[in-house]
C-alpha cells in the first residue's frame, strides 16, 4: 500500500528561473545548430570542396547532436543535471576553439562536427529535460517560452555570423563563438536540484522503497495519494534509480545501458509512430534548413540578404513558439492537431520556397517555414508527454532526436548531390515536401493508434485477472 508520494511539479516559483536558464542555453545551443548555413557557405568557399562533401559537417554534427544525448542522460544520472550542462558548454567551446585553427575540410568533422556537437547535445538533453520536473499544469507555457531561446539564437547567431564573417574571417568568427558558448555553464548554475526529502512507500510489511530523483537527491512528498498518484509510483518502481531496501539497508542498483536507452519505449506503438513522424521531420530538416542559404545564392539573392532571411526566420520562430504553447495548453489533448498542421505547414512553405523566387516571395516562405518549425519543435514536446508520460521524458526526447538525427546524416548528403546533379534544388526540396506532409498525416492517426494500444492492455490485464480468480 502506497503511504506516500512525490509531489506534483512545483509550476512556478525557482521553476521560473530554470526556465530561464533553459532559455539562455537554448539559445546557444540552437543558435550553433540552426545558423550552421552561414558556415556551409563560408566552407564551401574556403577549402573548394564539392556542396556534397561539405555537407557532412553538419550531417555529422546533427547526428552526434542527438546521439549524445543518450550519454548526456547518463551522465545526468551520475551528476545531476547542472554539472552536466557546465560539462557540455566547456567541451563545446573547446571544440570550436579547435575549429578555428583547421587547415582541412575532414579536420572539421572531428572538431565542429564531433566536438562541439557533443557539448551541445549533453547541455540541450538536460535543459529541455528540467522543465518538466518543476511544471505540470503551466508545461506547455513553460516549455513554450523556454524553447523560444533557439529562436533567439537563431536570429542573433545568423545575423552575427555573417558580420563576424565579414569583419574576421570565419576562423576569427569561431575563435569569437568559442568563448561566447560558455554561456551554456552559466544557464547550468540556474537549475538548482530539488530540495532533498526522503520518501517511502510502503509496499509489504519488511521492505520499501527508495525513490530519488535524476540528480540524486530525494524529492518532495505529498500528504494525500490518489489513484493517479499510485500508478505514477508504479511507472517510476521501473526506473533504474529506484531500487528496493529492507529496514536495515538500501541497496543501490542501477544500469549503465538503461540510463542510455529505455527500451521499454519501444513497446509502445504510439511510440514508434512518433519515431516516424520524427524520421519526416529530419528528413525535411536536413534537405530545407541545411541548404536553404545555398537555395538563396542559387536563386540570385546575395549571401548577406540570406542571412537576414534566416534571422527573420528565427524571429518568427521566437514570437510562434509561446504562442504554439499557448495553443497546445489550450488544445490540452488534442494538441496533436496543431502538431499535424505545423508539419504541413512546413511542407507548404518548401513548396513556395522552390517557386517564389523573389525576394519578397522568399521572405513569406521563410516566415511560413519559422512557423512550421516552431509549431513543430515546441508541439512535438508537449504531444510527446502527452501520450507516453513524463516519468521517461528525457529517454524518450533523446530518442526521438536521435532517429531523426540519422535521417538528417543521410539526407543532407543526398540533396546536395541532387543539387550537383541538377544544378538547382528542385528535386530535393519536392522529396522534402512529400515527407513532411505524410508526417502530418501520420499525426493524425496517434490518438486511434493510442486508443487501440490501451484497449488491448485493458482486455490483457482483464483476462489476467480473470485467470488468476479461477486458479486460486
């Protein structure tokens, strides 16, 4: 019998203030990854080598982007999430203290796209991984304003880039990032671990159970349980940080591969059709926002109108992800819906970005696009919680940026060699259109796939117990 419990998150209070951290390391981490397009250009022109080739260094940075945040999550495990993200700022920077020195294209790989790819990844997985533990009922605002900061990056990093570039060099541009990124370290010192509380619960008459959360500490109790309580104490008895005592000692037990990946996720259909929807996000992430610039040079339009086409794209993404918080708390469940229009919308604004060729016309389709990705990035965050839970956030937001992730390593190459082909980017960008929209049209269908997946778990655990009453 359960005695006690974990309280809700605390929706305010120091929770504002870690969202503001989450925010200022969002806007660092964001700003290096969405604003990589200046860079591709700059590279492109510096070492001569072929878009293709070029293209990998944002590929592999992508990829062990996500892949470290599994290691991040471990590493939360072990020290908490402020050390981690310190970790992951100092580590960044030196990354790209060593990109500013390289003489070769494939020295790149390593420093900007190995590096300072896995600083980033370690300090992003713990700050968007924070939220959800100090809000509940505000989780979507919060989430919403604190995502914003990658909107934020977008536009001062974009706009800062190509200045830097113009003014230093893109060696002295990195040398500049590099100490700029130690911001990170500062976001870190704000997400305070929770007040240490013991709790038990009682479960038989000899043993309990020891329930601490990610930085080690013991969290708050709550005076009454309600049923919802209960199974909130289930879920997390399978966490790798929960172990079983007795009265006299707490065994400490926990899994170094369960910290990485919670396999358990991929039992879950509704899960994997998210992973699906993520593998059409990527795949459009990594044909439109990696060669977008290279788009606007090809069509005419000077390199440093290009970068204020993706500052303002980052200034819509800052307005648009506060307001697709708002919706999604206002939507409650069935923000899935907005979620699916974003994804559309994202395919739409590929579409015009191939047709409209004016200046004008580029700027409207920029703007639809910040509004895609946006709506996208915060929604998927909010659907994702909504219909796996918060208790496996972290593993699962890892995941997810993994898979699509991978599909951007591939993707990016490949439309870079459809652009060497074809001379224009036509054929890439169409592909990438038809993806999004069936991600959209797989959104759709998480509440039927959800609903039939708890359907068959009501008929298992009914025939379960039916079993058991006639053995006994």
């Amino acid at each position: 019998m359960v005695s006690s419990q974990l309280t809700q998150p605390l929706d305010g209070g120091w929770g504002w203030c870690v969202v503001f951290g989450t925010f200022l390391c969002l806007t660092v981490t964001m700003g290096v990854t969405f604003s990589y397009g200046v860079l591709f250009v700059a590279f492109v022109n510096a070492f001569g080598q072929s878009k293709s080739d070029t293209a990998w260094t944002g590929s592999i940075f992508t990829l062990v982007f996500v892949i470290s945040m599994s290691f991040g999550n471990a590493l939360r495990e072990k020290i908490g999430h402020r050390l981690t993200v310190i970790v992951g700022g100092v580590v960044a920077s030196i990354g790209l203290l060593t990109s500013s020195f390289a003489t070769h294209l494939h020295q790149l790989y390593f420093t900007y796209g190995v590096l300072v790819a896995v600083g980033c990844g370690m300090a992003t997985t713990c700050a968007l991984d924070i939220i959800p533990k100090y809000f509940k009922k505000r989780y979507p605002l919060a989430m919403g304003l604190a995502l914003s900061g990658s909107g934020v990056g977008q536009v001062v990093f974009s706009l800062s880039y190509q200045v830097m570039i113009n003014f230093y060099g893109w060696r002295g541009m990195l040398l500049i990032l590099s100490a700029f990124v130690l911001h990170i370290c500062v976001s870190g010192c704000l997400f305070r671990p929770l007040k240490p509380v013991r709790v038990e619960v009682h479960q038989t008459k000899d043993e309990v159970a020891c329930v601490t959360n990610a930085d080690n500490t013991y969290m708050q109790v709550a005076d009454t349980v309600t049923e919802e309580d209960s199974s909130h104490i289930t879920e997390m008895t399978r966490h790798p940080r929960i172990v079983q005592c007795n009265q006299k000692c707490c065994v400490y037990v926990k899994s170094f591969l369960a910290c990485i990946v919670d396999v358990s996720l991929l039992r879950k259909p509704v899960f994997l059709l998210h992973m699906l929807i993520s593998i059409c996000y990527g795949w459009n992430y990594g044909t439109v926002s990696l060669h977008m610039l290279k788009h606007t040079t090809d069509i005419g339009i000077d390199a440093n109108m290009g970068s204020y086409l993706l500052a303002l794209m980052g200034g819509v993404q800052l307005l648009v992800r506060p307001i697709s918080g708002a919706i999604g708390n206002l939507l409650n469940s069935r923000s899935y819906i907005a979620f699916s229009m974003s994804s559309m919308c994202c395919a739409v604004a590929t579409i015009g970005i191939i047709y409209l060729t004016s200046f004008a016309g580029q700027i409207f389709c920029y703007c639809m696009y910040g509004m895609g990705i946006a709506g996208f990035i915060t929604l998927n965050l909010i659907v994702l919680i909504q219909f796996n839970g918060r208790n496996r956030f972290g593993h699962a937001v890892s995941m997810l940026f993994q898979v699509s992730g991978i599909t951007t390593l591939l993707v990016s190459p490949f439309a870079g060699r459809l652009r060497d082909k074809y001379g224009v980017y036509t054929q890439a960008f169409w592909i990438a259109a038809a993806v999004s929209m069936l991600g959209s049209i797989l959104s759709l269908l998480l509440p039927v796939v959800d609903k039939l997946w708890n359907k068959r778990n009501a008929r298992h655990i009914t025939r379960t117990s039916a079993e058991n009453v006639y053995s006994e």
